[in-house]
C-alpha cells in the first residue's frame, strides 16, 4: 500500500499521478520497483487529507481539501481553478450575492451537491472518515480517501489584521496580510481519524505531497499520534518539496516557513519534516542545494518537479516510489550485513 500525505490543489496532481501509477498494476509490467509494491497485481493508495481548511459556509461542511482529492481521483477538478468541478456554473453563488449573503469563498453548483450530501450525512450522525468514503464510492474512486481526523482541527492564524480562520486569511484576504503565528485549535484532542495510524504502520511507502508543510501538512502532523506512527513506521518516506528555485511555486508556502524559523528552500522544507524524512524529492533548479543537504546525510533525489501535464505527474509519482523502492531495499541490505 502506498500512503499519501496531501492538502489540496498541488497535492491533488501528485495524487492523479500516483493514481496514474497505481491504476494500472500493468504499469508494474513497465516499472519493477512498482511490481515490488503491488500485491496480486493490485496497488492500493491511501489518501491521507488535511482538514483544518474545512468551513462551515452558507449551514454546509466544506472540506476544500477532501474535495480537491476526491474531485481528482474521480477526474472531474476544474484544471482551470485547480479546484472545484470542471466546467462548473456559479448561479447559486450569485443569487446568494444578490440575497446579500457572504459570497468571498466560491462554490459552484456542481460542488454544492457534494457539500449538501456531506452534511446531510453529517447531520444524520455519520464521522467525516463514514461521509467521505460514502462520496468516494458514489463518484467511483478506488483509492482509499481518509480525513486526518474525524475530530474538528481548525487551522488559525494570528495576524496584524487580528485571529483568521485559514479561509479567511487565504481566500478572502488572499494571504497579502502579515502572519505572526499559526495555531491548529483543537489539535491536542484531536484522534488520527479510523484507518490512518494503521495505514502508516503497514505502507510500503508514503510520500508527502508538495502541499505546504505549514498550513497543509502541519495540521495533520498536529493530531497527536500521526507523526509519532510516522517516526515509528518502516515504510520509506519521501517528501516532494513544494518550494522550487528557493520560492514557492504558488501561495504562501515561502513566507509562512520562515515565520516558523524554517528557511524558504529545500532545506526548510526537510527541516519541516527531519524527524521522519528518508529522501527529499526537489526540483533541478535546486541541484547546488540538494548537494549540501546530500553532506548532511539526507537522501535528495533531483528531477522535474512542476506537474503541467498528465505525463509531469505520473513521472513525478513514479520517481518518488522508485526512490523509496531503492530506500527500502537498502534498508533491507543493511540489516542483512
Ligand atoms: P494544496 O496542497 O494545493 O492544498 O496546496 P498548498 O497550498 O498546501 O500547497 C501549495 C504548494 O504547492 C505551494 O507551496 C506551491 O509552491 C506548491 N506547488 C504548486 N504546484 C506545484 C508543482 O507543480 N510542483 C511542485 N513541486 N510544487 C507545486
């Protein structure tokens, strides 16, 4: 079993790779280190989603993330917005604006079912990990999508225009105000949602997308338990690094690692996560800085990393296991000596 770890929009891409890798166990015709992972011919990816974006917008449970994964693994995200579903209208959202209701956080029509049908199911007693597989098998996903945690984790950020909630700061004030810190509330009580610390105790490989290891990863490695399974597992874990040529490719991934004292580079990034990390997947505009994190002893593999096409993803998701393939087999050798 393969493990994601993933926000939304850039991991979602990772994820249509590695879907793209796992789909066709026949592509471990092509690939011996995937052959190596599947069993019966069958290669099993878990999708392990943050949820401390998730809004209560108009009385419905958003879960932007959730939704990113599921739209991608189903092939209906919108690759225009890199959210919400193809070709989607916006007529609700604009009767909404004209009912002078709060219209900054955008919902198409398409979208709203999914969020209608969640909380319904919400309503009617179900965990989000119960709502979230029931969404995943109506829109004919295989992989299996798991909420970080079925408990409410809500990611706040503390600014010079006062206390945001993660939507607030990134959508309506399109991250341009200061931020002085980060606090995932909730956290401390928040359990792993079912099925996840046991999907990181038997993956074969788990890669962390290159969602930012702030806003995006941090409120899932906050659930106390995630990252003490992470520490703990076997599997090899690679990291893709969302900061390319020292910058975030997009959004604000750069300015809110170093207000956490992490440098805004591929070394900021294998900072975020040197407790666990076996091997850093980087772009090649950072081959000079993969060769000094190389002297510390960290495994860095560099590649393309931007993902434009179908073929950008499947290569980079092919790289990431083929590097954790080689980890695990070192591994192997190492305690055979
Ligand atoms: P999410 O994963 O889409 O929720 O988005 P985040 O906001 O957590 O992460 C976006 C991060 O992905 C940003 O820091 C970007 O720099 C990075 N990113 C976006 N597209 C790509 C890409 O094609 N390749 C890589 N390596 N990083 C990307």
């Amino acid at each position: 079993m393969i493990v994601v770890f993933t926000g939304g929009t850039s991991g979602a891409k990772l994820v249509q790779g590695l879907q793209q890798v796992t789909a066709s166990s026949s592509a471990s015709a092509g690939s011996p280190s995937c052959a190596d992972f599947a069993h019966d011919g069958v290669l099993e990816l878990t999708v392990i989603v943050n949820t401390g974006d998730d809004i209560e917008w108009w009385g419905l449970h958003v879960s932007p993330d959730i939704d990113s994964v599921l739209y991608a693994l189903a092939g209906l995200l919108s690759k225009d917005r890199g959210w919400g579903v193809d070709g989607d209208s916006f007529r609700c959202l604009e009767r909404m604006k004209q009912l002078g209701q709060p219209f900054w956080f955008s919902l198409g029509d398409l979208d709203l079912a999914t969020h209608l049908m969640r909380t319904v199911m919400l309503r009617a007693g179900k965990t989000l990990t119960e709502a979230t597989s029931e969404l995943a098998v109506k829109l004919g996903i295989r992989a299996r999508v798991l909420p970080m945690s079925d408990d409410r984790v809500s990611t706040m950020l503390d600014t010079a225009e006062g206390t945001l909630t993660f939507q607030e700061y990134f959508v309506r004030e399109r991250h341009q105000v200061e931020v002085r810190a980060v606090r995932f509330e909730g956290a401390e009580q928040a359990r792993p949602a079912p099925g996840v610390v046991e999907a990181i105790e038997h993956a074969e490989a788990i890669i962390f997308a290159p969602s930012n290891p702030v806003t995006s990863i941090g409120p899932i490695l906050a659930v106390p338990g995630i990252r003490d399974a992470l520490r703990r597992t076997k599997a090899p874990i690679a990291a893709v690094s969302p900061i390319v040529g020292g910058a975030a490719v997009s959004g604000p991934a750069g300015k809110l690692m170093q207000m956490m004292g992490w440098p805004s580079s591929i070394s900021g990034v294998a900072r975020a996560y040197e407790d666990f990390l076996d091997v850093l997947v980087v772009d090649e505009a950072d081959q000079h800085e993969a060769q000094e994190l190389r002297r510390h002893g960290l495994w860095v593999c560099c590649t393309r990393t931007i993902m434009r096409s179908a073929e950008d993803k499947r290569n980079l998701a092919q790289t990431a296991l083929d590097f954790c393939k080689a980890i695990d087999k070192s591994r192997v050798a190492a305690t055979s000596n």
